[in-house]
C-alpha cells in the first residue's frame, strides 16, 4: 500500500469509528430508559437522564459533516498521491535534464505562483517558502543534486470532482486514467457496471454527486439529508475508488519511466 492510500485507510478508519459511535448512540438514546439502573450513583443518572431528554438531536444532523469530513481527506489523499507521483517521477532521472520539459515547467509556474501569493495563501495550505526557493535554485542544466517541489504540484488539486482530478493528474503527465480505474473488479462489483469504459464512467458520475453533495453541504448551508447508509456507502466507494486510482497511477508512471528518453 502507497503511502497517501495508507494515510487515507487510517483516517477512513477514524471516521467508520466515529460514524459507527454516533449511530449506535442515537439508537440507544430511546432505549436507555429500559435497562437503566435508577439506584445508581446521582451524577450517573443525572447524565443518563440529560441524554435521553436531547429527543430533537437528528443523527442525519450530523452524517452530512461526515460526508464534508470524508471528501476533505479525499482530497488531501489527491494532494499526496501528486506529490508522491512527482517524487517518483524525478527519482530515476540522474540529471535535471533527463527530466521531461513539460515536467520542468509545471514545476517552475507552480512555485511561482505560490511565491506571487504569499499575502494570500490558502489556508489549508502550508510550505516551506526558503526549502522552495532553495530547491528551484537546483534546477539547472547539467545538475545532478536538484531537487523538485512535490508540494507545488499538490496545489493543483482543487476539488473532488472528476474534472478537478483530470487537472490535477494533467499536472504530472498522468492521462486518460478513467478506463484504467474502471479494469478493477471490486470497483465493477461495487457499481454494478460492466467493462473498463462504464465502470469508469459511472465512477466519474459518483464523484461529481458527492462533491455537489459537499459543496452543497460546506459552502451553499442546504439541508440535504444524509442517511447513515448513504454515508456508508459513500465511504466504500472512495476507499475502493482511490485504490483503483492509486493503481491506475502508478502503472501509467512505471509504464513512463521505463521509455527510452
């Protein structure tokens, strides 16, 4: 398992743990009454008694910041599945100039631009300024020693939807990857489909529902209801999708760095 897919396991994890207390919760509010012992200790029963009174507290109040929370560490694997597929990209090359140019640019516009807005960076967003600007000072001709800013590239991630991803893959030379994502069985199993191009597809279609259902959620205030099986099943698809992505990735990369330059 690659590094960002390990980091996205764990949190995935975290979050089934949390969704799992709250349903648990909401569905032993109701009961508690039934198998309280009313003899036990004053503070314990004060507690119990507050809890069962919260009768207006909705469950569905609470998924739909999961769904928000699920796609964010969606998108923070996005940003550490560029930079990862960057590092791959500059570590066979044993010059700066076996890097290819298209490579070499995207790396030189994105720390610029980062550079040009340190007055109003994003907030979720953190850099070493002095580490980029002494990295794309090693980015010369003939160098052996240079070294890339990975992060720069992760700055092309802006969104969760399929378009934003495309983009941001575009950024390292990574195209076309959907028909590739689609060849997973668990991910044709999972969407019902059949062949590479309508898994594929359909995945590109779940992706653009749940970021409008997180944009929606995150930045419009709507009241959409999220049921806990909704959010179940969101939370299945991106683990299994980004383990087809993360493989569709890395087999276009391994295919690239074994062409003759």
């Amino acid at each position: 398992m690659s590094a960002p897919l390990d980091d996205l396991t764990s949190r995935i994890t975290e979050l089934r743990a949390d969704l799992m207390f709250v349903a648990a919760a909401s569905q032993l509010r109701p009961r508690l009454s039934e198998i309280l012992d009313w003899t036990g200790p004053r503070g314990t029963l004060q507690l119990a008694q507050r809890f069962m009174d919260v009768k207006a507290a909705r469950p569905e109040g609470i998924y739909g910041p999961f769904l928000v929370r699920l796609m964010a560490v969606f998108e923070r694997y996005l940003r550490l599945l560029i930079v990862e597929s960057v590092e791959h990209r500059t570590a066979a090359a044993k010059r700066f100039d076996d890097l290819p140019q298209k490579l070499v640019n995207r790396n030189l516009i994105l720390t610029g631009r980062i550079l040009a807005n340190l007055e109003n960076p994003r907030d979720y967003l953190t850099f070493n300024i002095d580490g980029l600007i002494v990295n794309l000072a090693t980015c010369k001709q003939g160098n052996a020693s240079f070294k890339l800013n990975p992060q720069a590239f992760s700055t092309t991630v802006t969104g969760v939807n399929p378009t934003a991803i495309d983009k941001a893959l575009e950024s390292i030379e990574v195209m076309e990857c959907w028909d590739s994502v689609g060849s997973d069985p668990k991910l044709e199993k999972m969407l019902g489909t059949k062949g590479p191009r309508a898994t594929g597809s359909q995945a590109g279609e779940r992706l653009k529902e749940l970021s409008r259902w997180r944009n929606h959620l995150a930045h419009g205030g709507d009241e959409i209801v999220i049921s806990e099986a909704q959010l179940l099943d969101a939370i299945d698809f991106v683990a299994q999708f980004s383990q087809s992505l993360d493989a569709a990735v890395k087999k276009q990369l391994n295919t690239a760095s074994k062409k003759p330059r």
